[in-house]
C-alpha cells in the first residue's frame, strides 16, 4: 500500500458500524501500559476515542509514551486509574476456541495488535 492509499477517518461524528467495518486499522493511545502481563489500559479518554474503536477494525495500533505511561504492575496500575471511567484491559488480539480447540482470532476485537513506544 503506498503512503498516498491511507487516509484518516475521525470519528466526529460517530463512524457507523459499517465504517468502522470498512475499516483497516485505527491507532490510539492508552492510559497505561503493564509490563509484566504485556496489557494495555484504555480509558476512553482524549486520544483514546470510543471502545467500539478499539474492537471492530482489524488492526489496533496502540501508542505508549513511555516511561510516563508504563508501570511494570498491575498493583502498581491501580492507583494510577480512574475508577469512574470505562476502563478496558486488553492483553494481546482477541482469540477464543471452539469446543474441538481450533483457535480463532479477532472474533470479540481486533485480529492484531501492535504496541509503540514512543520516548
């Protein structure tokens, strides 16, 4: 795909659910990022855009600023959170198995997920 094929799409107003399923990728930031479960922690806040975002498209980008935005905890995450706002944890694409144990993938999120750090 050449640099001239991507194209932004803002989410004001709300992309539909056919947008964002026409969608190929979305890039956000986080709240926090947990080193020790590799988890990153949204919040729904600037930057981070809806949780339907994060969870239709095939493709999640996520960007870290790090150190600012790491902890290497769980325990040491909470504190950091605001209990009052959405929070959604996600540690790594989505994936369950049916009963004969075939795995598949990106069927309550997005395929992949791609972590930056930025400094």
């Amino acid at each position: 795909m050449a640099a001239t094929d991507v194209r932004q799409r803002p989410d004001t107003p709300p992309l539909t659910p056919g947008d964002l399923d026409g969608t190929d990728a979305v890039v956000t930031g986080c709240a926090l990022a947990v080193t020790e479960t590799g988890t990153i922690v949204l919040d729904a806040s600037e930057g981070q855009g809806r949780c339907v975002l994060t969870l239709v498209p095939d493709l999640h980008i996520c960007v870290v600023r790090a150190p600012v935005q790491v902890v290497a905890s769980v325990p040491q995450a909470m504190p950091r959170l605001d209990p009052t706002r959405p929070l959604t944890w996600i540690s790594g694409p989505s994936a369950t198995s049916d009963i004969e144990l075939d795995r598949d993938e990106g069927v309550h999120g997005p395929r992949a997920l791609h972590v930056v750090l930025v400094d």
